[in-house]
C-alpha cells in the first residue's frame, strides 16, 4: 500500500477541482485535472477543457516550464500512453523531466489501462495509485460506466412535492420546483451527453431539453435528445427538432422515416421490449456513440420502466415543500412491484437546498 | 426596544436549555427555564419538571440561595403573579431580593398576562420581555395554542418512502423507517397530551399508541389516546384499552357506549362533519381538557381531512431512502384539491438524519 503525505492530499484534491472546471464541456472525454509541484511549491496547473484539446497534463507541463523537472504529477486520472487526438501524456511528462507520479485511478479506456503507468515505471519514474480514488471515479462516473459496461451512466431526475407528487391528475404541472431548481437542471443537461425522455412528455408538454443557461453553452455542446416512440408518433411540429443539437428518436419495428428524417430528426429502430422501446438496447447504442451520462427527464411511465429494469445508477430530486395531496400523479408507475419487499433502496450521496427546493441525490442499489 | 447584553443572550439560552428538560413531563403546564446570575456568574439554576411541583424560578431562588439577592433572573416565561397549585412566583423573585428580571414572553394564559410583570415592576424591579422570544415561543407553541385559541397544536407524524408512498396497496407497512426513526416517535409521543387515530388504522393495525421507552415514562404520564370513529366500531378487544392510561372514542350521534365502557374506554358523541367526527370540536374538547400538543398518527384518511380543514400546525415526515414505487398509498387523501394551488406551502424548520431516515419537521402555511 502506497503512503500519502499530507502534502500529497492538498496536491490531489486541488487536482480534482481543477479537473471539475471541464464537468460541462470535456465529454466525451473524461475529465482530469493536474497539479506539478516540488513539495509544497505547485509549479503547475492543468485541466481538460475539451475533446481535441490538450489533456490536463499538457497544460500543467506548458504552465510549469522549466520548473516541471524533478517535480511531482498529481493526475486524477492515469496519464495516457496512445497517440489520440493528442500525442501520450506520459511520453510528456517523460520529456518535461518529471520524477514522480501519483494518480487517483488507473484509466479503465482499454486503450490506456496501466500503459500509461507502465511506460513511466520503465523510464524510472515513481508511480502511485489511489489517492483519493473514490472521488475522481465519481467525477468520472458516466466515462467509467462507458468503457467498462458498455453503457452510458443512467441519472433519473424528478421535480416532486414532498408527498411524492410529480403532476395533478390533469397534469399540470408548472411549476412544482422554484427557478433555483430549474436552473439546476441545467447544469445536469449540460453535464449530460444525451437527454431521454418518452412520447408522452414530449405529446403532452413539448419540452426544449437544452442548455439554456449562457455560461453553461460556452462549450457549444448540446445535449443528443432521445425520445423513446416505440410507435413513432413523433410530431414533426415538436420544438425541441428546431433548436441546434441533434434529436435520436427510438421506435421499434418499420416506419417510414422520411418525414421525420426532413423535420431534422435521427430514428432508429431498436429491439423491442413487449410495447415498449428495449431502452438497455438503446442505452448500448448510446454508449457506442460516445455518451457517458444521460440525464432522464420523463414521466413516471419510462421511469419507473427505468427502475423495475434496473437501469438507473443515480436519482436526483428536486423536492418542493408542499403537500400536493392524492389527486396527483406519482414519481414512478412500477406495477410489478407489490410487496414491501420489492422497493428499491437508496444510498444518499447529497443533500442540499437549492432556492427553497431540496435536492436529494442518492444512488439506487440494484 | 430594550437592548441585551451577550451576558443577558448567554444566560437566556441557558435557560431555554434548562426549559426543554421538562418537555417529556410537564405538560399540561409550559414548560419553563429559570438562570439566576449576577453578571457573568451563575449563582442558581431551575426549571419546572411537573405540574404540582415547583416551578422554575422557585428552584432557582432555592438553588441560588441568599447569593440571588440583587441579582437578575432570566426566565423563558414570565413569572405567574396567580395562586393556582403553588404561591406566585414574581412574589418570590421579590422576596428574594432580586433587582432585574428579564423574559424571554410574557405569558399568554390569561391568568397571567403581563400581570406578574406588573407586580416586580411596581416593586421597583428592572423588568425586560422580549429576548429569544421566538425561540421560548417555539418551546411552548402547544400551550400557547391551547390558552389563545383553545385548541392544542396539531402535529401530524408520516413514516414515508422518499416517493410519499405509507404503505403498499395490500396495507404492507412494516416496516418502512428503521428503528431509529421509530424510537424518535416516541418522544413525539411522549411530549404530546394527547395521540389521534381513526378507527380504520385501529381495525387494521391495532395500535397501541402508547409511550414505551423507560427514559421516558419516568414522569408517569401517558398521553391520552383519541379514536374518531363516527359509527362507534371501536372493537372491545382493541390492545390499547388494555394498557396503562386512557382512551378517548370520538364518535356522532347516539350509541349505547356501556359495553366499550366496561372496557377501559371513554366514549363521547360529537358534532358531525358529513359522516366524519368534526375533529374541530374534538380539538376543542380536548384543550378544555388541558392537552397542550395532540399527535397525529393516522392514515390518509384521517390525515388528509386535517389537512383540508387546515387543522394541521406541523408535520413529520419520516422518510425511508426507498423508492416504493406506484402500488402504494399516498401520504393524504385530498379529494378537494385539484388545481396545482391548492397545494399546501410548508415552512421547513429541521431537517436531520434519523438512523438511516431523514425527519423533516415543517409547519403548514395554513
């Protein structure tokens, strides 16, 4: 077991807030940070802005110079050894003339996986793994989920009263959360490779599912919309097919794209799940274009379909403190869950205020 | 605007700390802290434990001895000028010799009513009212209800999962907190003059209602357990009619109360409200009863009435991290409510961490 000073701690949890600054424009790609230092002396900051881009070690090396040599890496994330978008980092800190590393994690991308680690031990470099893994590999999360289970990270979020009440029964429903809320979920859009949601939602409120917020577009990034319809009745006046980012829309079986495809709509076909989309078919494809979190905005349909599949890694919700009472429709319609027994645990990660809403965050044990 | 020293804060909130060690034993009275203190030095300190017994200032003075004289007395309730079970405390903060007295309120029963300040002051004693009143009235807000608008306060407990589910649709409600959260209601209970159910969680539960854990049976009090139960099903084998202490059945119209009589129960028929008891004048009895705090342990039925008489002053919910899911009951059953604003706003005051629960405590905004 590798030992960390004190000195170490502060270097590394620096490293990880520097590698936070990339949360809404780095993706696909994972997000790193990089501190350089000789003791307590930080030489050196660095972070991954963005895909193409220089990687957080690159950065650290161009702001530390000449100081780099004989100093310490501090990376969130194992260095890479394959030539990329971007030349290997280790062969970088190599050059710079870098005595030791320390990484939270090894990178899990198949194409990295120790190499990089390797190639800095060969040279003579000190290497050590693991301080404050735990943190990076939950900044890290939906990367992880892509290239170990073939899967983007699933996060459900849920605007709901304290009862548990998404709507009333006629379904109105603006606006249960505050504009503190709502501006929150922004950021978890555009934290997010892809938005999901049902026909039902969009038939019924034809949402934008975009990033509005200014300094969170800075990026250009554009959450991909996916719009489970297994039965395609997409419409093709739906407003979320005229602003920019692109729409997938999922159905099963054989329609005529055409339309849709002119309106500026993806569809693809997926296997089918009784009358539904097979949304883990779905997530796959996801996945393979690159997308490491979806953020679920829908109904209470797809995410309860989300739940009793197990499909869902995180919650997030936003809590109003009112009492909306029985005539209302709940957070998840899971009907084959009848005893007790059945529910679905919860593992609080966060919980704060957010206006006068409270956000929940919790992880769901499947 | 009387203007305190951080010496007058800091005895004050000794006070109040003082105050809360009789809230599990005595009520009906308020419960009081009493620091007597000349300047920084604490020379006695009181509270009141039961009614019939001293009261907070008397314990004070006698702690304090001949060392209370020409010293100043924080009280969280201003001193009685009555004779009611014992003699008239501003009388013994004069005979004592005490020079100052600052309260936190003056006391609303009206018996009381600024005349024990009226007495000190003619005597010549310096007298303040008004410091951490917020938090003293917050201490008493159950007494405070009963002498101002002859109605105790209405605290309504929920054990809930985090989507608002109580129960499943099969009743399955066992259990839904941890052990924690449920030793907690018992010191709801425990502080509470009287417990509310309806007959239909006494059919289907059989609850016992009653205070169990021994730190907090120690004054001997139980609270008095209440029933709405309009047509009188009130079985004759209901546990609690077995246990120490009593229980009221609130039903309309006329019955022949002998049989449940015999069985350890008081029956009383009240005014009807459609086919329900009008727990508005149930309230009212049982603040003429001396019941300063009434806890609500119900079903939806019952809870979601309140709510819709705007009888509620307080809810709490405990929430299990679970997702129940949709074949569950609701928290309240509000057949009126429809629109999104008829929603109820609640005020949060605490929110903690209960065992593996959250207790939210939050007052409606009636």
């Amino acid at each position: 077991m590798p030992s960390f000073s004190d000195i170490d701690c502060a270097h590394m949890a620096r490293a990880l807030q520097l590698a936070a600054r990339g949360l809404y424009s780095a993706h696909p790609n994972p997000i790193v940070g990089c501190v350089i230092a000789n003791n307590e002396r930080v030489v050196g900051e660095g972070w991954h802005e963005r895909a193409g881009e220089p990687h957080a070690e690159i950065n650290a090396l161009a702001a530390a110079g000449k100081d780099a040599e004989g100093g310490t890496a501090y990376v969130t994330l194992e260095p890479c050894a394959h030539h990329g978008k971007t030349p290997p980092c280790a062969e970088a800190l190599l050059q710079a003339g870098i005595s030791k590393v320390i990484v939270a994690m090894q990178d899990p991308f198949a194409q990295v996986a120790g190499r990089g680690l390797e190639m800095l031990r060969n040279a003579g470099v000190t290497t050590e793994v693991g301080l404050m893994q735990s943190a990076a590999e939950s900044l890290n999360a939906g990367f992880i989920a892509r290239v170990t289970r073939n899967r983007p990270m699933v996060r459900v979020k849920v605007a709901a009263s304290i009862d548990g009440a998404t709507a009333m029964k006629s379904g109105e429903s603006q606006w249960i959360t505050g504009p503190e809320a709502r501006n929150d979920v922004q950021r978890l859009r555009a934290r997010s490779g892809a938005i999901m949601t049902g026909i039902g939602t969009v038939l019924a409120d034809d949402p934008s599912l975009n990033v509005r917020l200014k300094e969170l577009t800075a990026a250009g990034l554009q959450p991909l919309r996916v719009v489970l319809d297994s039965r395609l009745r997409m419409p093709l006046s739906a407003g979320m097919l005229a602003l920019p980012g692109e729409t997938l829309v999922c159905c099963t079986g054989k329609h005529d794209h055409s339309r849709l495809n002119d309106a500026g709509a993806e569809v693809r076909s997926y296997a089918a799940d009784g009358a539904a989309v097979d949304v883990g078919a779905v997530l796959t494809d996801l996945a393979q274009r690159g997308v490491n979190d979806v953020l679920v905005e829908a109904g209470p349909g797809v995410t309860g379909y989300l739940l009793q599949k197990e499909l869902v890694d995180e919650l997030v919700i936003y809590q109003a403190p009112h009492i909306m009472g029985s005539e209302t429709r709940g957070m998840f319609q899971t009907s084959s869950w009848l005893a007790l027994a059945d529910r679905k645990r919860l593992q609080i990660s966060d919980v704060r205020r957010i206006g006068g809403d409270t956000r929940i965050t919790a992880r769901v044990q499947n």
